[in-house]
C-alpha cells in the first residue's frame, strides 16, 4: 500500500472509530439522563409476588424487599402500599412477607412483576389524601408549570420538589405533615415532567438548569402571599433548592431548606445512573464525557453550598449511607463545612430518596423541630 493511501486508510479508521466512540458516548449519556419523570429509579430490583392473603404478601426475598418501613409497590396497572417485614409469618428461604397495607389499584396476584417505590400514593391531594387543593400554573421560563397547591392559614410556605424516577406525588408523602402544622404546600412540576414544558436538550441536568424552575415557583408563591418559604426536595429536588438558595433573585424569602438525598457530585451521580441502567463499564466515561457536552458546564455544587455568604438559611439534610445514587459521604462533608447552618440526620437502611420511608415518625419529628424556630 502506498504511503499515501495508507494514511488515508488510517485517517479514515480513526475517524470511523471517533464517530463510533461521539455515537456511544451520547447513546449512553441518554440511558442516563433521558429526561422522564416516571421512569423508574434505577437500582430497584423487579420483584415477583408470590402470594397474598389478607393483609399480608409474599415476594422475592432481596435487599429491597427486606428494607424496614413503608413502600409503594407498583407493576403494571397496580399499586398498593406495603407496611413492614413480618418476620413470624411463614416464608420460604427465597421469599418475605410484609404487611399489605391497602391497594389502591389492581389486584397483585401471584406472578406479578413489581417493584418497591417511595411514593406512597396516586392521585392529587384531594383524590389520595382527602385534602383540598387548587390546580395552578406556574408561570416557568420555559412555559407554564403545572402545580397543586394545598392551601393552610400560614404564611410560611413549603414547596416540594420530587426527585429521580417519581412525579409530583412523590411529596403527598409528606403534605399531610405540613397540613396539620398549618402550612401551605406548593408542589410544582418542572420541565421534563408530564404536563411541563420539555427541557430543551430532551436531557435531565439534575438540577443545574431545572432550578429556575424553583425560582419561578418561589416568585408564585410570594405573589400569593408567602412571607417565607422553606424548600423541600428530593434527590436533585434537593439540588435545585440549593442552587435557588445561592442565585435565586429572591433567596431572601427562603427561610429553610429541607435536603433529601441531594446530588451534590453531578459526575458521580451520573457515573452511578449509567451503570444502575446497565451502560456497559467501559462506556461509562465516554457518556459523562457526552454528557458534559451536551447539558454544559456544571459546577461544584458541594464548593458552592460551602462558600461563605452563599447558603444565608438554615438547612437540614436527611441521607444515608445505602444511597447508590447520590452518595452520602458529600452530605456529611456538606454539613462540616457549614455547621453553623446545616444539621445533617443520617438515615440508615434506605436508598435513594427514601429516608422518610423507613421511619416516618423520626422523619417528620426531624422536621418539626427544624420548622419551629422558622414559623
């Protein structure tokens, strides 16, 4: 082969071979960040259930199933909600049987395919929770954003913002908590959520650009009235409350923040995500390399939170150490740096976004006696 053509051969191979390496990296970026409020939360295994009786079901024995506290359990065209292991009612060694605690809809008959979510409850807060609620909208940056907000006499407001893999229902969890104590709660869809507008690039940044959500949402609530308002958020919910807290243009009516889960590593977040949807090991840099250029610069949201005058509010954070997607270890590093603001409660045996499920009353315990000195 002449040396010419030989370089061509070559030139062409390594840009046959750069092309191939641009289609995998984006086509594993998207396993990743597919932006889709209900797709499920990577991680979770599917489940087989075994049998039902009443009040009580047998399913696959695993990690998750054995988890303490209180689910929702879904499959297709199901959902119910499931209490506590009963360790005393017979099971065989490959299975375990938890408390039934009702089923909202189907019926989970043996062989049903399921798996175990933090959302407790389907609906609106009047169809799940018996609670009224008005349908709003949320004049967004990118459109109007759907919300409920379930009205009460205060006015310090909560808005609830859900995280990975779960819709607005994913607060109602919690919105009878902040009903009683007479607090009103706004829980916004943002963009990518069903009824939202699309995020732009059809991708999830994990709350480096869905915070401006967050401040729209924070400028409707005191238009309506709100003197003060505590964010609430889940996974990167927690993450767009911390960047509001830093840039929004009104973070002087921020009281508090409430930080489940956050995401506070964008590139280990998305490193687990990858490999939780089984992106091939060595893919896994190629999407984060993808990834970054496609939703942008993102920037140390840990450095950030930390900077002295950046976090002006009191923040709580609730996470565990079982947490595969968003790891703990940036939370307590978090709560080091700024001791003087933030309190950080460790929650053991749950994953991602699940620290009120395995003990509601400690959760909501936790969060009184942060909201006393802020009403």
């Amino acid at each position: 082969m002449r040396p010419a053509t030989a370089t061509a051969a070559a030139v062409t191979t390594l840009l046959g071979a750069g092309a191939a390496a641009v289609a995998a990296g984006r086509y594993a970026s998207d396993l990743a960040l597919k932006a889709s409020s209900v797709r499920p939360l990577p991680g979770d295994p599917r489940l087989t259930v075994h049998a039902t009786g009443p009040g009580r079901i047998t399913l696959t024995r695993s990690l998750a199933s054995l988890r303490p506290g209180t689910y929702g359990m879904e499959g297709h065209g199901l959902h119910a909600v499931l209490g506590p292991v009963l360790d005393r009612a017979p099971h065989t060694a490959d299975t375990v049987v938890r408390r039934l605690e009702r089923i909202e809809l189907g019926a989970p008959g043996p062989g049903a395919r399921v798996r175990l979510t933090p959302a407790l409850h389907r609906g609106t807060p009047t169809s799940a929770l018996g609670l009224d609620h008005e349908d709003v909208e949320i004049p967004g940056e990118l459109g109007p954003l759907p919300a409920w907000l379930v009205p009460a006499p205060r006015t310090t407001w909560v808005i609830a913002l859900h995280g990975l893999g779960t819709t607005r229902e994913h607060p109602l969890n919690v919105v009878p908590f902040y009903h009683r104590h007479r607090i009103p709660v706004l829980v916004p869809a943002y963009r990518g959520d069903e009824g939202a507008p699309p995020s732009p690039d059809g991708l999830a940044h994990l709350g480096d650009s869905e915070w401006r959500d967050v401040d729209a949402a924070l400028r409707y609530a005191v238009r309506r009235g709100a003197r003060k308002v505590v964010l609430h958020g889940w996974g990167p919910g927690a993450s767009m409350a911390l960047r509001a807290a830093a840039a929004s243009g009104v973070r002087d009516r921020i009281g508090g923040l409430v930080l489940d889960s956050p995401v506070l590593d964008w590139e280990v977040t998305l490193r687990s995500l990858a490999s939780a949807r089984h992106v091939p090991g060595f893919l896994v840099p190629l999407a984060v390399r993808a990834a970054r250029g496609r939703t942008g610069p993102h920037g140390d949201l840990l450095r950030l939170a930390s900077a002295p005058g950046a976090l002006r509010a009191p923040a709580l954070i609730l996470h565990g150490p079982e947490d595969a997607i968003a790891p703990w270890e940036p939370s307590v590093e978090l709560a080091a740096r700024r001791p003087d603001l933030i309190s950080l409660r460790t929650v053991r045996d749950a994953p991602h976004a699940a620290m009120w499920n395995p003990d509601p009353v400690h959760y909501e315990e936790s969060l009184r006696r942060f909201l006393v000195p802020l009403l």
